[in-house]
C-alpha cells in the first residue's frame, strides 16, 4: 500500500544581501527557466502579476523579449549583449526561476539532507548574473535535473511522496559583479495536487518577499 503525506507547499530555503530591499523599487525581468514556453509564459506571467499585487514594477521575459532563448553554447560576449540589452530596456534587476530537483521518497524516507543557505553555501549561483548565465556556471549545467532517487537497491517498495523544489534567484546589474546576487529563495512543493496549485503558492510565497 501506499504511505500518502499531506499536501505541502513551504518557504524551505532563504538567503538575501543587505542589499536586496533596494530591489524592491526598481524594474524586475521575470525569466523563467525552462525550454517549454508555455511553462515559461505561465510563470513569468503569473509572478508578474504577484509582484504588482506588492506595488512592484515588473514585466515578463516573454513579453519584452520574446526571442530571449537557453543556449548552452553562447559565449561571453554574447552574454554581456544580453545585459546590456536588458538596461537599455530599463532592466536592472533580474529573477531567474526554475524547478530545481525532484527528489522521491520511499515508504520509509530518510530524514531531509537540504542545507540552509548561507553565505558559505551560495557560489553555486555564482556571484554575479553573467557567472549564472554562462555555461561555466554549475547552476546553469543542472538546472535541468532528473529526478533523484534515495541511494537503495530497488526492492519493488511503493513512492509515498515526491517534493519538487522551485528557486528564485535575484539579481541586481547595477552593483558590481561581486555584489550582484541579492537574493535566492527554495519552494518545496510535496505531493501537488496539481501544476496549478504549485504555481500559485511558488508566486505567492516569492512575491510576499518583495512587500514593501
């Protein structure tokens, strides 16, 4: 039989600079990660809207630029293209969201292995929004992630739960490239009862963080 877990959508992860209220009052690209762009343009769009619900200024990828593609192959003067593109649209501030794993749990799961998110902890988004974007970023190399299974031979046990984790990364092109990354922010989504329902509460938790 199956060990069925209550729905569950939570703020699990949290990091931000002193300098992230600034974000607040200033124009943010919404981009989402992902090849689908009908995902893509749920997403960006629904964030958008959350965040002028908070009175913050933002606008979707897909809106602004819609011919704005992932290729792993571009080069570093083509990324530096990118950026200025975006501030000659009045772009300062960016926030990059994507599903970051899946990780399925067996009838008998061990306890969670995430780790806070600190300052020791968050190279791994690189320091600036050019370290993100480029191919040399690990970030950028396993966004797309296959779901990852606990370390057990298979036994033939039934999955009780899968959780998905949901990141938005913020950052801000008017600091210096060390200072760039002001904000990451992990959703955990378990046992969805729909792509709706994490949706909605990813927009609504991310969004409550920009209240002014």
């Amino acid at each position: 039989m199956f060990i069925t877990n209550c729905a569950s959508v939570k703020l699990a992860n949290s990091w931000n600079s002193e300098n992230f209220d600034t974000t607040k009052t200033r124009k943010i690209l919404v981009v989402a990660r992902d090849n689908d762009m009908d995902v893509r343009t749920s997403y960006e769009n629904a964030m958008v809207s959350k965040l002028k619900e908070k009175g913050v200024d933002a606008v979707a990828a897909c809106e602004l630029f819609p011919d704005l593609k992932e290729n792993k192959n571009r080069s570093q003067e083509e990324i530096d293209d990118i950026v200025k593109n975006f501030k000659s649209k009045g772009i300062n501030v960016i926030m990059l969201t994507a599903l970051k794993d899946t990780k399925v749990k067996e009838s008998q799961p061990k306890s969670s292995s995430n780790s806070p998110i600190s300052t020791a902890n968050i190279g791994r988004y690189g320091i600036s929004f050019t370290d993100y974007y480029s191919v040399h970023s690990i970030e950028y190399i396993s966004r797309g992630l296959k779901p990852v299974y606990n370390d057990t031979q298979d036994t033939g046990t039934k999955l009780s739960s899968t959780t998905y984790i949901l990141e938005a990364v913020i950052y801000d092109l008017s600091l210096a490239n060390k200072e760039q990354l002001v904000g990451v922010f992990e959703i955990e989504a378990t046992d969805p009862s729909s792509g709706k329902k994490v949706l909605d509460n990813f927009t609504t938790i991310i969004s409550k963080q920009f209240k002014q």
